[in-house]
C-alpha cells in the first residue's frame, strides 16, 4: 500500500524534489503504511501465533531499516540540496 502511495505521489508531481527526498519518501511512506498495518497481523482466523511471531521476527527489523535510511536520505537531501522542502 505505501508503495502505490509513494507511486501515486511521484506520477502526480506532489513528490518533486530532489532525488534523496523522493528515496527517503520511497523508503519512509511504505514503512509507516506496514507499522499501521502490522496491527491487523493475526485478526483473521486462519493465522497461527506461530505465523504472526514469524512474521514480526522478519518484519520489525526490515521497519526499522527503512526508517534508519530513509530519514538518513532524508537528512542528505537537506544538506545536499540547500534547504528544507527543495
């Protein structure tokens, strides 16, 4: 869902910038959409504890990833670029 997001935002000019920001909003988007995601991991009958545990034990770090580098990324474009927001 965050990438279709950060899809739509880039076709529709609202993620102009530079090349960092769009990467750090690539990486920052789809992150937050999981986390908010991750909440609903194991409401349906047909998961396990098992599963939803697996799940986490794969997905918590690979969110944690993406935050660390996209808001690195991030931090790179507003030095890189001059200025906050270009």
């Amino acid at each position: 869902m965050g990438l279709v997001l950060v899809g739509t935002l880039i076709a529709s000019g609202v993620a102009d910038g530079s090349v960092f920001h769009i990467a750090a909003q690539a990486l920052i988007v789809p992150t937050i959409a999981s986390f908010v995601i991750m909440n609903f991991t194991g409401a349906s009958t047909y998961t396990s504890l098992s599963g939803v545990l697996r799940e986490m034990h794969f997905a918590v770090p690979a969110q944690i990833a993406g935050a660390v580098i996209g808001l690195g990324l991030w931090l790179v474009g507003l030095f890189v670029t001059g200025g906050a927001g270009t």
